[in-house]
C-alpha cells in the first residue's frame, strides 16, 4: 500500500514538473518558434491520459531528448555595381545594341547621356539595371561590343542590414499597434492628444523603415552597370604627294578666285559710298546751279579797277560824271 502511494506521488510530481517546464520554455518568445513547438510536444506528452502513461511520458524525455532543429539557411542580399569603358567604331550602334542586351536580360535603361565634339567624334554614357542573375551575363556581352579600355565591378553584402531592417520593421508595426489600443481605451482628451503626437511620430518612423527596405530590395534585386562609349580616334589626313601640287588649271583657278574676291570687295566698298557720293552730288548740282551763277552776276555789276597810266602816258579820259571813257580811236586818212 505504502508502495502505490508513493509511486502516485513520484507520477504527480514528474507531471508537475513537466508542465513548469514547459510553461517557462513556452513563456520565452526569445528561443524562437522551433522550441516553442517541441516544449508544446513535450506537454501534450506529459498529459497523461492515466498514471503509468504519464511515467512512461517521463522516463522517454528523460532518455530520449529531442535533437534541436536546423534553423532555415538565410538568403544573401548583395548589391552588385559595375562601370565598362569601351572604344567602338559607331557609338549610335553599340548604343543600340547594349539596349537590346538590357532588354533581354529583362532590365531597362536608368540614364543616358551623348555628346558631339567639335571633329564630329561622338561619345556616350548609358546607366543600365539588370537582374541580378543575368548580371555576369550582361557584363560579358558589353564587353564584347568593342575595344575595353577599362572595367571595374563592385559586389555589397548588405543581408545583415536587410535583416535588421526588417526586424525594425516587425518591432515597429507592433508599437504602432500598442499605442492605437491605448488611444482606442484613452478617455481623457489630453490622454489622445498625447497618444496622437506619438502615434504620429511612429508612424513616420515605420515609413522610413519602409522606405529604407524598398531601396534594398531594388539595390539587391538589380544590378547597376555604367557603360561608357567612345568613337577610335581618326588618322591625321596623308600629307600631298609631289604629284598632287598646284599646276596651271590651279593657278588660273586661283587667280580667278582672287579677282573675283577683289571685285566683290570694291562693289561692296562702292556700296557703302554711294549714300555719300549721292549727297556730295546733290551738293554739288545746288552750287552750279544756284549759287555760282548769282556770284558771276554780282561780280559784273561792280566797277573794275582804273588802269594806272604809265610814265609818259596819258590817263584815261574821264567825262563830266568821272567816269573814264574810251580813247578816241583816230580816223586812218583815205588813199
């Protein structure tokens, strides 16, 4: 009798301390949800459904522990960066073709930027976004399209920030909802504006998170590759042989051109004087016309000046009034 009883207590007490056991372990969110799980398993088994099921129960966790499970492999997030320089014979058609490769890849054109210089030399550089699986891929191919002068690739192992991210996320969400319960039972109108203040900020909080992982997800889901093109450079022109010099057609060719460019360049000059000379005519006619025959009349209405007789010479006759007359022209004696 003595014996069943204390079998009895040893049953009670094995199931008491199972059920502690997995009160605890179940009470720690921290260890994760695969012990969550097997302290759930322990506790259904150390149910019993009679006494010899319970003991049975704990003599099998006592022998037997269960083997810790494999944590899930975590996925690596890396953000991959590359930038080509390469010399082709025609920039517009390898600028053609590294769009057909992105589009192929399933990728697109992020920028683009083409200049001309002055030689007509053309030269361009192109942004593109590829995924991340058709990233060496890619690369090959533009490499391909000409001479490479130059190439360098970059690869970012960002899965600890990613993670932290979305951990900051998850705690975030879940503040957010503890302080719409508090506002949901405040009653106080100072309470709900205090719990709309930091809900508010929380919110901003959470987005920010938010916008921080969709830059990942894009920075790690496709790759970034600068593509720069430029043109060969030309040959300096061949200088002339001595067959090509200037000969007599050349001569008179370029005597031609040089008269030509003279008379070009006096008509142009005469063209610029022909306002002036057009006024320096009208000047002139006013002047033969007008002035100059009034200046010849008042000239012919004043006396001249009286001759000075020489010595032994008579003056002048002068008549009555003063006025000097002619001399008397003597008469020649008829034969």
């Amino acid at each position: 009798m003595r014996s069943a009883r204390t079998t009895a207590r040893t049953r009670a007490a094995a199931g008491g301390v199972l059920l502690t056991a997995a009160l605890v372990l179940t009470g720690c969110g921290a260890n994760g949800t695969d012990t969550g799980a097997a302290d759930k398993r322990d506790l259904s088994a150390a149910k019993p459904a009679d006494a010899r099921g319970a003991a049975d129960g704990y003599a099998g966790a006592e022998k037997a522990p269960s083997a810790p499970s494999k944590a899930p492999a975590r996925q690596q997030h890396v953000i991959r960066t590359a930038s080509l320089s390469v010399e082709v014979a025609d920039v517009t058609k390898a600028l053609a073709a590294a769009r057909t490769v992105t589009a192929g890849a399933g990728g697109h054109v992020e920028n683009e930027e083409t200049e001309r210089a002055d030689d007509g030399d053309v030269a361009s550089r192109i942004v593109l976004r590829v995924p991340q699986e058709r990233y060496d891929a890619v690369l090959t191919e533009l490499a391909g399209t000409g001479k490479l002068l130059s190439r360098k690739a970059d690869a970012k192992d960002v899965t600890g920030e990613v993670v932290d991210v979305e951990s900051r996320i998850a705690t975030q969400r879940a503040s957010v909802a503890r302080v719409r319960a508090l506002m949901d039972r405040a009653e106080r109108l100072t309470d709900v504006v205090t719990l709309e203040g930091e809900l508010s900020r929380r919110q901003a909080d959470l987005e920010a998170l938010l916008a921080q992982r969709s830059s990942l997800r894009d920075r790690t889901s496709l790759a970034t590759i600068t593509l720069q093109l430029s043109e060969k450079e030309r040959e300096p022109r061949a200088k002339e042989s001595e067959e090509g010099r200037p000969g007599f057609l050349d001569a008179l060719s370029g005597g031609w051109n040089a008269l030509v460019g003279v008379v070009t360049w006096v008509v142009i000059v005469l063209a610029a004087l022909a306002p002036w000379l057009a006024v320096a005519l009208i000047v002139f006619l006013v002047w033969h016309r007008l002035i100059r025959p009034r200046a010849a009349r008042r000239a012919g209405g004043t006396p001249g000046p009286v001759p000075v007789p020489r010595p032994g010479e008579s003056g002048p006759e002068r008549n009555a009034a003063g006025a000097v007359t002619s001399p008397a022209t003597p008469e020649t004696p008829e034969k």
